[in-house]
C-alpha cells in the first residue's frame, strides 16, 4: 500500500472524529462571535495607544470577550505576558503569599514551571510559598483518596490542575474531570483558589474549566487563543477577586488594571481569537490523522483513538533517538518558515536534558502552528501538535510517514 493509500484509509475511519469536531468548532464560533456582537467591537478598538494606555479600549475589550467567552467574570489579555510560563507565573505571585501551599493534584508540573517553584532567583519558594504534589494514579488520574488525606492534613491556599500533559505520558484532562476535581474540592471544604494551566486546551470542547468551578485559567496567545495571528502574549480569566490580584502583580498595586499600552495595535489579537475555533479544530484533525497513521504503523501514540480529546497535543512514542529525530526533523522540512535547517537536540532554557524542536512558524514558537518537539529521553516521545490548516497537517503525515518506512 503507498502513502496516499495509508493517508486516505485513515481519513475514511476518522470520518465520524472529524464530524464531533466540526460540531464543537461550530458550537465555540458562535460563542466568540455572540461575545464580539455584544461588546459592539469597532475598528477603533484595533488602535494602538502609547504611554500609560489610559482609557485604552482595545486592551479593555478584548478581556471581555475573552472573559465572555471562557464563562469568567474577567479577563487579563496583554501581550505584556510573554508566554504561558510568564502568564502562569504573574498568577501565581499574584494570588499567593508568603505562608501559602499549594496542592498539585495532577503530578508535577510542566518542564519550565519547576524553576518558578523551586528554583533560584526569585521562585515562589524562596519567598515563603510552598508546593505539595500528589502523584497521579497508574492510569494517568487524580489520586482521590490521596487527596482527601492530604486535604485533611493540610490548609492550602491553592489548589493546581494541568490540563495538559506537558512531556508525560498520559491523557489531558477533560472539561468533564477537572469539573469533577473541581466538585470533589469544594465537597471536601476547600475555600481556596483552583488554578488551571489551560494551555492547549481551549476550545477543543464545547466547556472551558472556569464553566465548571475553576477560579483561575491560563494560557499562551501563541497557542490556541491567538488563532496563530496572535504575535505575542498570555491571557489570564476568572473570578474577579483573583483577576484583581493578578492586574496588581502585573502591573503595580497603586494602578492595577488601570495601565498597559500596545503601540502596535489590537486586531491581530481580536481577529487571531476570532479564527480560534476553527483553527483550534483543522490542529484536532491533523493531530488525529497522524495519530491513526503512527498506530498502524506500530507505534503507540496517546490519546488512544477511542479517547475524548482535551488539548491538541499527540504523543506519540519511538523505540530509539533516530526515528524521534527523523519523525521530528520531518516536521520541519514541511513547515513554511526555515524549512532548510537541519534539527538537532540542544539545551534549551528551562528543561533538564536536551530538546529537539520542529517550530518552522511565522510567529516564533508559536504552537498551534505546525509543530513538534520531544526532551531526548528515554522513552523516546515526540509531542506533535498545531496546524494551522488540515492540509498542512497531511502534508506533514506523509512526509512523516514517506521517512519511517523510508
């Protein structure tokens, strides 16, 4: 059987995958647009503003919309933060103070919040914060009974979710689990805040997690928000108590959300969220067609086909360092931007072992373009996610797919 073949027979037995997600992009287009009509976007919102940004309304809409359309009471959205580890990192010195725990009940967190915890330089744990994490189960879920022991033990002023799974080998979570987390907190008698790194999974279900109880969400414009027009920044939704907090770490306590200029103008952040959904769905496709074409060929990938999507990430596992590369290095010989460089692992900033990264965007790092990347570790992991067209993600399949059966 040739690759085209491959290609369209995984296509014909995703056929119902890619109707649900048509149906959940459909359903969060008109949720964003209803959210755009209602806050009477204009033209003179795009503008840009100098200085202090008084008055700015294109910076004071957009948290609108975004607070409208994620089921928040407000929103911060400023290319001020300058990525999902920055906007995670404004939250949490925001919300917490010297004295304060907080609990991880999905396991450790993602590579490049460690050193936000515990590290040198300024980490919450030098100024008084401490971090409890709960391992996760066998099968990839919140320990339960660990929970409710260690809730009993302790009084936390946090309580963290990752939706996501970072570079772990285990499903994201979906809108459903982290209301059911959510549930189980307050049951239990938490008062705190429940914080949820959302990156990655917006609008991939018909539900964000401040819809079912969290407090706090947060994530990257350069993934699926910014609709890969977004050039830069974070946005951080929720309670308007945490968010309150939140504007003073950003900015100063004196002024809060009051401040921020953007000389460069607001509508590529307006319509980047805009083309979100939509977006956000051609990203699922490609992802679940690669994941099909990497099952039969052997290689185990998650989630398993059969599972509920929660984010737009695959991993996909490799018995050695050379079919990680090749599968990674073809990503980037099909992307649009630097296709002519030559991949090869480095110690990237942030992660404890070497990184290989396939991320050809117009935007820099930006991934809900096409993109992969995998710490060069045992087991062997690549994360493959983004796309900002279907037709870019198949193009990547057969690439991937003409170099492992090479």
């Amino acid at each position: 059987m040739d690759i085209e073949e491959r290609i369209a027979r995984a296509e014909k037995a995703l056929q119902n995958n890619f109707a649900e997600i048509d149906r959940v992009a459909l359903f969060n287009q008109e949720k964003v647009l209803s959210a755009f009509r209602k806050h009477e976007v204009a033209l003179r919102h795009f503008l840009p503003s100098t200085g202090y940004g008084y008055g700015d309304e294109g910076r004071e809409t957009i948290g609108k919309i975004y607070a409208d359309a994620f089921g928040a009471e407000r929103a911060i959205v400023s290319p001020a933060l300058l990525s999902g580890t920055h906007a995670l990192t404004v939250a949490l010195f925001g919300v917490l103070r010297p004295g304060d725990e907080i609990l991880f009940l999905t396991g450790e967190p993602y590579d490049t919040l460690r050193g936000v915890l515990r590290g040198e330089g300024g980490s919450l744990e030098e100024f008084g914060v401490k971090s409890d994490v709960l391992p996760l189960t066998e099968e990839g879920k919140i320990d339960y009974p660990a929970a409710k022991k260690r809730l009993k033990e302790k009084r936390y002023r946090m309580a963290y979710l990752q939706r996501s799974r970072g570079y772990e080998l285990r499903d994201a979570f979906t809108v459903d689990e982290i209301g059911a987390a959510c549930t189980f907190l307050r049951e239990e008698g938490f008062t705190g805040c429940i914080f949820v790194d959302n990156c990655y999974g917006e609008f991939v279900e018909t539900r964000e997690p401040t819809e079912v109880g969290a407090d706090l969400i947060v994530g990257s414009l350069i993934k699926n928000p910014g609709g890969g027009l977004a050039p830069t920044g974070g946005y951080i939704a929720g309670k308007a108590r945490e968010i309150e907090l939140c504007e003073k770490r950003l900015t100063a306590p004196s002024v809060g959300g009051e401040i921020g200029s953007y000389a460069f103008g607001y509508q590529l952040f307006y319509q980047g969220f805009f083309l979100a959904p939509h977006v956000v769905a051609q990203a699922l496709k490609g992802a679940l067609l690669i994941g099909k074409c990497m099952d039969e060929l052997g290689f185990e990938n998650f989630p398993k086909l059969d599972r509920p999507l929660a984010d737009i990430t695959r991993a996909i596992r490799f018995p050695d360092e050379k079919k990680l590369c090749d599968f990674i290095r073809s990503v980037q010989e099909v992307s649009p931007v630097d296709s002519f460089v030559r991949l090869e692992p480095w110690d990237m900033p942030g992660y404890d072992c070497k990184v290989i990264m396939a991320a050809g965007s117009f935007n820099a790092g930006a991934s809900i373009e096409l993109s992969a990347d995998a710490p060069v570790r045992p087991p062997y992991t690549a994360y493959f996610q983004g796309g900002l067209t279907y037709e870019h993600c198949r193009i990547a399949c057969k690439a991937i797919l003409s170099r492992l059966l090479g």
